[in-house]
C-alpha cells in the first residue's frame, strides 16, 4: 500500500494532535513527527520562526521515513505556505504524495431560548 506524507497545519488548539493521535491508531506503517515534542526535547518553552534545527530535524526524520516506505504525519501549526512547500519538497525528492489536512475550529450558533 501507497505511504504519503501526510501534513498537518492548524493554530494551536484545533485538534492537530488529537487527529494526528487518531490517525495513527487507524494507519497502518504511519509514524508521528510533533515540532512541540522536538522542540520541548531541546528545551525550548516556544518555537521561533527563525529557528531552523528542529525544522531541520523534522525533514530529516520525514525523508528517513518516507525513504524506507513508511508513511509520516508531521504534526506542527504549519501555518507559513514557505514550510509546507519545504515539507512538500521532501516528499518530492522521496517520490511521495502530500496530504494537507488543516485543522480549523467553528463558531458554534447560540440557541435561541424558547
């Protein structure tokens, strides 16, 4: 079966974690990359845009990945169009399909008291 690289993108709190969890207990051969386990493993309270080892990091572990047939779940806000085409690079060089899947929470409509 066909392994892609599946990218998620989403501001904090809408469920990219909880999705990510999900779909890895439902995939199988998909391995989890999280930018927030990365960069608490480097001892780093917030991810800076500019900071460019842990993103290095996660391509590294994403190309490893995806060259050994396995399918990869990046999970990270993603929210700048330059890192997701950097992460659609890797997969290219890996001859690997992307799914962006972005992650967004709605308003819910009050009810009107009857």
């Amino acid at each position: 079966m066909e392994k892609y690289l599946i990218v998620m993108a989403g501001l904090p709190g809408t469920g990219k974690t909880f999705t990510t969890i999900k779909l890895c207990q439902y995939l199988e051969g998909y391995t989890s990359i999280s930018q927030n386990d990365l960069r608490r493993d480097a001892g780093m309270k917030k991810m800076h845009k500019t900071f460019d080892n842990i993103l290095r990091q996660i391509d590294i572990k994403t190309k490893n990945l995806l060259e050994n047939n396995q399918g990869v779940i990046v999970d990270s806000v993603n929210r700048y169009l330059f890192r997701r085409h950097q992460l659609y690079g890797v997969a290219s060089c890996c001859d690997k399909k992307v799914i962006t899947l972005e992650c967004v929470c709605v308003q819910k409509k009050k009810l009107k008291k009857e």
